[in-house]
C-alpha cells in the first residue's frame, strides 16, 4: 500500500492531503521570522523559456517552448530516457539536463540546446535504488539525490566543462527518501520522513563534502512535498492525509523553528512563485489546485481554485507569470496566468498532450 502510495505521489517532484487531521506545534502563530534579504528579481523575460516534463509511465521527456503568453508549443519529439522517468534538472549554466530513471536507477546526463531547448543524450550514471529528485546547489558544482527505496540522499560533485557526475557522499536518511528542497543559499537540505512524522534538515559541509543532520522538526505524520519561500524565510511541508505545516526558517543558517498548521487540506504538492508571494497546491484527490497569497509571517490565505483532473505536479515559471500542472490520469498539461494583483490562476487554452504519466516538471530560461 506504502509503495502504491508513493507511486501515486510520485506520478509525481515540481517540483502538494486527504484527510482533517490536526497538524504540529497547534494553529497559534509563530514569533517572527529573521529580517529576509529582498526577493530576487524575475529573470529577464526576452530570453526563451522552455518547459521539460518526466513522463513516467512511456519513459520519456517531452520538450514544450513558452509563448510570450504563456502558451505551449511542442519542440519535436518526445526524447528517450530510462525507464520510469520521474523527474528533470537542468544545470544553472543552461548546458546540461539530467533524467532521474527511478526503474533503470540511474541519471541519464543530456547536452541542452539554448536556441533550440533540444536535448542530445551523452551518458548514464549508477545510483541508489529509484532515484526520484535531483536538487543543484546555486553554484552549479553539486548536486543532490534522493532515492526511494534505500532511502538515502546522494551528494555528487558536477564537472562544469562535461556535466559528469561523480559520487561523494550518501545518507541514509530514512525508511523512504522522495522529495527533498534545498535552502536557496545551498547550505541546507530538508526531507520529510513519513515513518517518523519529522522534518529532518541537514546542513552542507562543502569543505569536507557531506551531509549533516542538524535538527529533526516534529511535523504531523507523513510529511511530504516541501518548498521553500525564495528568500529562504519559510518553508511549507505538504502532509499526506492531514493539514500543511509552516515553519519559519532561518534565513542564514537555514534552522527551522517551530511549526503551524495551515488550514489547507488535500495538498500533495506544493510550489511558490519566484518572488515569494504565492504559493499553489496540488490536490490529486480532489482533482484541483488552490492558489494562495503569503502573508508577511508566511500565513496562507486562499486566493480561490482551479479544477484539473488528478495534478501529478506543478511548478511555476521563473517569470512568475505562469503555473503548468501535469495531470497524471489525462496525460496532459494544463497552463494558467497567474494575476499578478490576487496570485488567482486563469486557465490559457487547453492542456496539451503530453506522454504517458507526466511527473515532474520544470522550467528553465536559457541565453542563446
């Protein structure tokens, strides 16, 4: 059942629950977070965006350019990937792209064509067993993984010139390890661990090369999905069966203080806008996505729901101007505008076909 579960998940990372139950550290409000550095400007919108999508059941990636609107206009065929093909990432210098192959266990490397958005593969790298998320540290140096099975986060250092992968270290970080975040500063990762009902931070030693647990924060049970607001100020923890929770964080060092519940319920996937105003949930069950507009001490508040039949994933574009969802049982994906006044999202056009079982999504702006 846990494995079916995490499949359903999983058809997923970008890449938000079911039940009502009550979530950690009650509903009362936090004391405040640390002043955060000022969000990061939106990345200039004249350069092309293009939008890459794991298909996890026919084990490929399907290629989508961006319209200045926001619509999705197909970039040749589908591109073969290994087996089961969960998510994609892209290296900050726009040069490669990586395939987590969660049934082949491996990381397929890709040469990333700017003008284009095309993808040439080059090689494949071992992991772990059913490797499912990749994050890239800011400087484009490192990389982590997690793996589902064994449960472990891999650390692995990126060769600038190739995009090779070589392997430095590996965590187990518990029973089940799907969705992980990085702190925008590189120096923290975060994992929801289900069996235990905590989320676990783990501090980046880069001059030693490791992972390091530093705190375990007590969370409802089955934490999940987790995202963390772009100045590095909260982070939001989807629970699976039971209400989100909120945890201010340390902008510098990246600790986590004590968590809230947020009345937000049926979330399995969780996503917020570049400039940290907004934030959207993934309600597979309940066959819709909820936007919500973040207050100044990272308290939710609905800003209305779109339906979309069983959203797999999310995430939104680095203009913030647009939200894609992949909807796993329909094969499509759905695009929506995002009104830049209220976070509510605007249907734009209709999905459009995707392969089979799309997951994880991204979208990257390349400089020709």
């Amino acid at each position: 059942m846990r494995r079916s579960m995490l499949r359903l998940l999983a058809s997923l990372p970008l890449g938000v629950l079911v039940g009502a139950c009550g979530g950690s550290g009650g509903s009362d409000p936090v004391g405040p977070a640390p002043a955060p550095p000022a969000p990061p400007p939106a990345p200039n919108a004249t350069l092309p965006s293009f939008l890459y999508v794991a298909n996890r059941d026919s084990s490929d990636i399907s290629i989508f350019q961006l319209n200045v609107d926001g619509s999705l206009d197909p970039v040749g065929p589908a591109v073969a990937a290994g087996q089961e093909v969960s998510s994609v990432a892209i290296h900050p210098s726009g040069k490669f792209a990586y395939a987590l192959n969660s049934r082949s266990n491996s990381i397929g490397l890709y040469e990333l064509d700017a003008d284009s958005g095309g993808l040439s593969f080059r090689r494949e790298f071992g992991t772990g067993a059913r490797p499912e998320q990749m994050l890239i540290h800011p400087s484009g140096q490192f990389a982590f993984v997690s793996t589902t099975s064994i449960g472990n986060i891999g650390l692995y250092s990126i060769d600038g010139a190739t995009g090779d992968l070589e392997e430095k270290h590996r965590l187990h970080a518990g029973a089940t390890v799907t969705r992980i975040a990085m702190h925008p500063s590189g120096t923290s990762v975060y994992y929801g661990s289900p069996g235990d009902g905590v989320v676990l931070r783990f501090e980046f030693d880069q001059a030693n090369l490791r992972l390091i647990l530093r705190e375990s924060a007590p969370a409802v049970p089955n934490p999940f999905d987790i995202a963390i607001t772009p100045t590095g100020n909260f982070a939001y923890v989807c629970n699976v069966f039971n209400f989100m929770t909120i945890y201010p964080v340390d902008a510098v060092t990246g600790a986590l203080g004590s968590g809230r519940s947020a009345p937000v319920v049926g979330a399995f996937f969780v996503a917020v806008d570049p400039m940290g105003r907004f934030a959207y949930a993934a309600m597979p069950n309940l066959n819709k996505v909820e936007a919500f507009v973040i207050g100044d001490s990272g308290e939710l508040s609905s800003a209305g729901a779109v339906t979309t039949p069983s959203p797999a994933s999310l995430t939104v574009d680095p203009s913030g101007k647009f939200v894609y969802v992949a909807n796993g049982a329909a094969n499509t994906i759905a695009a929506y505008t995002i009104n830049q006044a209220s976070g509510a999202l605007e249907p734009l056009g209709i999905p459009v076909a995707a392969g089979s079982g799309p997951s994880g999504l991204i979208v990257v702006s390349l400089a020709a």
